[in-house]
C-alpha cells in the first residue's frame, strides 16, 4: 500500500488531515497509487494559500494541487479524477512542457 503524507511548505514538517471524512479519500489516493505503481504520494501545504495542498507523486513535485476539502468534505468521488489529472501534469512535467505552466 502506498504512503500518503501531507507536510508544511514552510520546514517540510507533517500535519495531519484529522476530518472524519478523510480517511475514505485516504483510502482511494492509496489505492490509486498503488495501481499506478507510486510508493508514495506527498501533498504539500503553503501557509499562504493553505486551502490548496500541492501534489508530488514518487519523487517529483507538481505543479498542481487539490482543494483541501476534498479531504474535509469526504469528497471520495473525486479522487480518482484528481490523480489522473496530477498524474497528467506529472507526465506533461517530465516531457519538458512543465515550462509552460504557471
């Protein structure tokens, strides 16, 4: 199964998600990781705009992000759909077209 973290931007410490509703998001991320043959999953929390958690798969941070309340709101439905597009950009990124997105 894979891991699933959340850190702060500002010192790479770790927070957790402690809704109620989260862990079935959790779940499905952990899922979807591990079909698509990543170890671990990261989503990164900038003080600034801290509703926005920034994604990094295996190794490689991306630029996008999830809605904090897809984890508050239990929005498991959702879930899938965000990873293929993380996974997207995580593709797009490797491909060099990462210098194109703002």
């Amino acid at each position: 199964m894979a891991d699933v973290t959340f850190r702060n931007e500002s010192d790479g410490s770790p927070f957790q998600i402690t809704a109620s509703r989260a862990a079935r998001v959790l779940d499905d991320i952990r899922a979807w990781a591990s079909r698509n043959s990543f170890e671990h999953v990261v989503f990164w929390r900038d003080a600034e705009d801290a509703q926005k958690l920034w994604v990094q798969l295996g190794d490689q941070r991306l630029n996008y992000w999830v809605h904090e309340t897809t984890f508050t709101e239990g929005q498991h439905e959702q879930v899938e759909a965000q990873m293929d597009y993380a996974r997207g950009a995580q593709r797009r990124s490797m491909a060099g077209f990462d210098r194109f997105d703002k």
